[in-house]
C-alpha cells in the first residue's frame, strides 16, 4: 500500500527527531516540512490541526500528535474489518 506520510517539524525539537528516526528505522519514506523555514506552511498547519506544537506528522489523512510509534505502526497497518 502507498503511504503519504508528511512529517512537520522545527530545528530544535528533539521529539521531531524521534519521530524521524522511528520512521528512517521501519523503513518509511515521508515528506518532512521544518515549518521554521517555511512560515506559510506553520501557518497551513495551525489552519488544519489547531495546534502550534511539533511533531506533527499526517499519515494518509489522519493526524499524529507528538511521538505515538503506536498509533503511527496502527495508521501505517490498518487492521481489516
């Protein structure tokens, strides 16, 4: 399955880097955005989430808030119903 993963993240944040590590470790490709260089894009954010926190991350739709490798390994492989 094609996944559309888009991580958004500042400089400094030390959390952004588990994130990204978790992801690089299984072996996942995703977009990272630093919404430090790109202000229009923190400002889109705050538009769809309501929050001014990083990480962020979006996986086809569904939003991760912080570092939750569960619910991101659950997003990446849906149960069937």
């Amino acid at each position: 399955m094609n996944q559309d993963i888009t991580l958004f993240t500042t400089t400094m944040c030390p959390v952004c880097g588990m994130v990204r590590d978790f992801l690089t470790n299984i072996n996942i490709e995703y977009k990272e955005v630093n919404i430090d260089l790109h202000s229009i894009e923190l400002i889109k954010l705050i538009g769809k989430t309501r929050r001014f926190s990083v990480p962020q991350t979006n996986i086809n739709g569904e939003w991760v808030f912080g570092f939750d490798p569960v619910r991101i390994l659950n997003l990446l492989n849906p149960k069937p119903n």
